[in-house]
C-alpha cells in the first residue's frame, strides 16, 4: 500500500501564480522527499527534508514537514509552464524502503 | 557515472511469455529499488536490495516475479507468464542508504 496521499490531486494554474502541494503520510519516518515526473518519463528528485527540519528551501521550491501532523507542503513560486508535471512525495521509513503517495498533476496553463 | 540505465526502455510481447528487465544502478550506490507504475498512479513498490541482499518484495507481488542482484552490482527483474495486467511502466531506481534515490528512464512493458 502506499504510504503518502497527495493532495490534491490534479491542480491547474496561471503561469506565474504560486501552487501548492500537500501530502500526508502515516508512520513515522527518516526523511521525506519530493519528487516530479514529467509525462512518460523517470523521476526526478527535487528536494529531502529530514524528520528533524521543518522548512527547507531550494530555488523557487519551498517545504515544509510537520511531523505532528504527519503532513508536508510543497509550494512552487512564480510557475512556469515548464512546471507541468506530476509530483510525488516519498518517504522512508526506519531503515526500510522508499515508498511513494499517489502524486499531485501540476498543469501550469501560459 | 551516467545515472541508472535501464534496458530496454520498450518491450512488447505475448501474454505468457517470460521477459527480463536489466538496471544498472550509479556504482557507488548500495541501494537499489524496482517500482512499477500504471498510467496516472504513483510508483508502486515491488522489492528493493542493500547491496546483494533483497531485503524486502511487496506481497502484492506474484511467485511470477522475481528479480535479482548479483554481486550487489546490476539488477534483472524478470516477469515468467506474462498477462495483461502486468503491462506498466517497470522503474528502477539506485540511492545509498536512505538517502535521494536516481531513477532510471524505465522500460515500459506491453503485454498483447
């Protein structure tokens, strides 16, 4: 079974507005990645936040992790058409496998 | 390095014929994880190795897969009697310990 559930689901916006992706897990975990996959294509990894960080930034891409809540954030300022894609995060648990919710589909309309 | 190579990246075949999927992992890496993805869902677990060690295979997985990994160096993934559902995207993907995972292109499999 999968671990993360994303929200939401699909997601459609303005170039240039910000999107925002949840996603919320249900043990307790190591690290927390994120994801994105462009159609037909691999993942690619775009940022890890550890259990013990609660924000972590990296370009226009920002994440936060609340592990209360067993929920994360991802959010993408400023979008660009090339941000269509689908995102997935993916935990890990323990010392055990890497494990992934359903994905969000970004479509960034220009 | 090039990253994790995966071949080959399509295979067509007929319902219950055996085929054999081949990844190589980034070489310093002793992890390495076989997902399988169907249109619009996210990669579902299969098994994943440390080093030569399979450490663990999903339960939704039939005795008809089995993957290996000798020498904790590549990995082959085979499917025997293949059936139409096992058509998907099959990804590999390579990461030390519990750290980021690369993937590979993945080799989209069409059973007819």
């Amino acid at each position: 079974s999968q671990q993360g559930e994303e929200d939401p689901q699909a997601l459609s916006i303005q170039e240039g507005e910000n999107a925002t992706m949840n996603c919320s897990y249900k043990t307790s975990i190591n690290n927390l990645q994120w994801y994105r996959q462009n159609s037909g294509r691999g993942l690619v990894h775009l940022i890890l936040i550890r259990s013990n960080e609660r924000e972590k930034h990296s370009g226009r891409l920002r994440v936060t992790l609340d592990t209360s809540k067993k929920s994360s954030s991802l959010l993408i300022t400023a979008s660009r058409a090339a941000d269509t894609a689908s995102y997935f995060c993916a935990t890990v648990q323990g010392a055990q496998k890497l494990v992934f919710g359903q994905g969000t589909r970004l479509t960034i309309n220009p | 390095d090039t990253g994790v190579s995966q071949n080959p990246r399509h295979k067509i075949t007929k319902r219950g014929q055996n085929v054999t999927f081949r990844c190589d992992p980034i070489s310093e890496h002793n992890r390495l994880y076989w997902y399988r993805q169907t249109l619009g869902q996210g990669p579902e677990f299969l098994t994943y190795f440390q080093n030569e060690a399979q450490l663990e295979k999903s339960r939704l997985l039939s005795d008809r897969f089995s993957a290996e990994r000798p020498k904790g160096s590549f990995s082959t993934l085979e499917i025997q009697r293949t059936e139409q559902g096992d058509s998907a995207m099959y990804l590999c993907a390579s990461s030390f310990d519990q750290g980021i995972a690369f993937f590979g292109q993945g080799t989209r499999l069409t059973v007819v």
